[in-house]
C-alpha cells in the first residue's frame, strides 16, 4: 500500500480547514444547541442563515447553519490559503486537472473559489473573512463545552486512496493512517501543524461525518454533556466520552437536532518537523485505536451528511469488519455465557 510521498512545496498554499456549511430544518433549536451545549458563539444572524464561531477565533464564522425544509445537508467544506494570490493558483490546479472550480459571492468571506476534490466534496476556499473579537477571556459568558476554535472535519469518501493522494498534492501531509489488507481506509491529514486538518474515512460518498471544535479542557467535554441532558437532550450524546488512538486525543461526539454529527475533543499533538513518519494503525487489533471507552454504534459510521447536489458513490467492494457497540456487547454476551456453561 502505498503512501504519498509529502509535497513540501505545494502548487498553492492551504492554511488550515477553516468552516463547514450546513443546513437546518430549524434554525431556533440550532441555535439553541450550539450556543447552550457546545458553546459557540452567535457572530450574526439573518432571517435564514446563523453564523457562529469559537470563542478563540477572530474570523465571522467557522459554522454557517442555512435554513432548508427538507433533508438535513452539506453545502460545503472550507479551506483557508494563504494569499488571494493563493486562488488564483488553486483555480489552476483544480482546472488542470479537470475538476470543477468557479468564483462565487459569499458574505463576510473575500474572494472564494468554489472547488470539487476528486470524491466531488464541495470545497470552499478563501484567503480572508471580516474580523470580530476574541472572546477566549470572557469566562463570564461561557457556556456549554465552551468551544475555542474549528479545527477538523472527516469526510467518508469511497475511495481512500485517491484521496489521500491528490491532497497530499495539495501539500496535506499524513500525521496517521488506518489499513486493512495492506489498503487504505483512513487517513489523517493535515496543513496547520497539528494532526488533522481533514480525515478519510472509507465508506459510501463523499458524505460529511463529523466537523469538530478544540476545547481547553476535559471538563469541558463533561459540561457539554451536562447542559445537554438538563435540556432533556442527554441522547444527542453519540459516542464518548473516550480516547482515540489516532492523535491520542479526548472525545466526544454529539448529534445537533438535525442529525449532523460535531466532536469535542482536547487536542492533538504538534506536527511540523519533515522526519516523522505516519503512524499506522492495524484495525484487526481491537483496543489499539480507541484507547478506552466503548466502541462506536453502528450508527456513528452508517449516518452521515450528504453534500447538497452531490451523488453518494457506493463501495465497489466489500467493506472490512466493522467493531461497533452492537458486536462488542455481543460478543462480551458470548464470552460470559461461554464461560456460564
Ligand atoms: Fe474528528
């Protein structure tokens, strides 16, 4: 199976994954869940769009949230570059290659470039967005997980490889991976110097699975939790609270009343020297990539965003084992009575 090798010196600069685009049959409970329970703060509002951002940042949005009656949806992904000169460049590269790549209006962002990756994700891109201030001391106004700052999304994509490889054109390198049979079915990538900045998931899509905020502290994750039963929603809490393997981080996972999926999670580590390697992860070991805590339901890989407009391509070939609660508990109900007889 192989790597990429890492682009050091890409054809146009991303920064960082920077917001997600999605939609809501009711903005009220929308803004009821990510104020009170993860914690984000309300930049603006119109009569159909929220905008929110992380305590710690100082650009108007990283979650847009657009009122739309019908299925919950995906309109797209953000990147940041670094430069306007940096789209310009990046709408060479996208036409280049054949994917689809044009200019759209979009308020409070400078010029965005509007891209399809290979898997057809709707990605924006943009170099700057109008500023507002930080509100990472105002512990008086803190609320919920209290979340500071956007800081990855997972995008279920059918093919892994491919994937990997054209944004490690991109210049994303591969902090980990998960495979099975010496083929790719997960990999972590990143551009700011952390662990990730977008991960490959192998399944049907390219589907939205999950967008995720930084928190400062585990006690965070914990309140998050807390507001969100004493606001009768305790089930909204997916799964977690737990450690991954991969980038050994605190999690939890939370369902907003749309059914899109947002973790909280206290952090990864820093990742910016070229000498160090991926590391692999081998999903036939169970235990190895979750660190404790108990494994996933069949749900938390089964439910997904679609991207408005964009087909769900299927697996061309058989998915791999999957360990879920469901066959945990399963095969802990087998084992003890096994050892009744
Ligand atoms: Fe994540």
């Amino acid at each position: 199976m192989p790597l990429p090798k890492p682009v050091y010196y890409p054809p146009f600069n991303v920064t960082r994954s920077s917001h997600a685009i999605i939609t809501s049959r009711d903005l009220e409970a929308s803004r009821d869940f990510y104020e009170q329970v993860i914690g984000l703060v309300l930049t603006e509002r119109d009569a159909d769009t929220l905008y929110f951002r992380g305590l710690e940042e100082v650009c108007h949005h990283s979650l847009v949230i657009k009122c739309h009656d019908g299925e919950h949806q995906a309109e797209a992904i953000g990147f940041r570059v670094y430069t306007e000169e940096e789209l310009d460049k990046a709408e060479h590269f996208y036409r280049s290659k054949g994917l689809p790549a044009r200019w759209i209006e979009v308020p409070h962002q400078g010029r965005t470039l509007l891209v399809n990756d290979p898997a057809g994700t709707p990605v924006q891109l943009c170099a700057t967005m109008t500023t507002t201030p930080r509100l990472y001391t105002q512990f008086q106004d803190f609320k919920g997980g209290a979340a500071m700052r956007f800081d990855h999304y997972q995008i279920q994509v059918p093919n892994v490889q491919e994937q990997t490889d054209f944004y490690a054109e991109m210049g994303f390198r591969i902090s980990e991976y998960m495979a099975l049979d010496d083929k790719l079915i997960a990999t972590f990538m990143f551009r700011k110097p952390g662990t990730q900045d977008i991960v490959f998931l192998e399944n049907p899509g390219p589907r939205l699975h999950h967008f995720a905020y930084t928190v400062s502290d585990s006690h965070s994750i914990l309140r998050a939790c807390d507001i969100a039963g004493n606001m009768g929603m305790g089930d909204v809490v997916e799964r977690g609270p737990g450690r991954h393997g991969p980038a050994g981080v605190l999690f939890v996972y939370l369902r907003d009343p749309d059914g899109h999926r947002v973790e909280l999670f206290c952090d990864h580590y820093l990742l910016i020297d070229i000498e160090v390697e991926p590391v692999g992860w081998d999903v036939r070991k169970p235990g190895l990539s979750l660190r404790w805590g108990l494994p996933p339901q069949e749900c938390w890989f089964n439910e997904t965003t679609a991207f408005a407009g964009i087909e769900t391509r299927q697996l061309d070939h058989e998915r791999g084992p999957l360990s879920t609660l469901e066959t945990y508990l399963a095969e802990k109900a087998r084992v003890r009575a096994a050892k009744a007889n």
